[in-house]
C-alpha cells in the first residue's frame, strides 16, 4: 500500500491524505513528531524494509531520510 489515509470522525468516513509514498508498503510502523509523518520499515512483496519516509507539513511531500539498522516490520514506535 503507497497511500496514507485520514479518519474523519464527523463523517465516519477515511480519506486518502497525502501524496502517496515513494515505496509501497505494508505491517510498517508510523508516528508524528515535529509535524512530520514518520513512516519506518515494513514489507514489499516479502522484502523487509529498513527504509524511513517522512512527510512533511511545510512541503507537503515525502522524502527518504536514514535507514533503519536493521530491517523492521510489524513494530511499535514511541516519539519523544
């Protein structure tokens, strides 16, 4: 999946938010820090990722940034 989606609750409804990512992807994990979209690691067709987009507000576009130090799917990050 290459998209990243919004809940808005007054309608019950999802809609597609940003551009799409630059790599399909899926059982990634996510998080907001700095208005910025952090999306790290997860799956293409049965390759583990240890690539990091970021979204930003300012440009809104994503862009690659380090990887990982080792590849990470199905994980839980916390921003502090």
């Amino acid at each position: 999946m290459s998209t990243v989606e919004q809940y808005i609750p007054e309608a019950n409804k999802w809609e597609q938010l940003l551009p799409q990512l630059q790599v399909a992807r899926c059982f990634s994990c996510s998080c907001v820090l700095d208005n910025k979209i952090f999306v790290i690691g997860g799956t293409n067709n049965g390759n583990m990722l240890s690539s990091v987009e970021i979204w930003s507000a300012e440009t809104n576009a994503w862009s690659t940034s380090f990887e990982t130090a080792d590849p990470v799917f199905a994980a839980t990050v916390v921003p502090f």
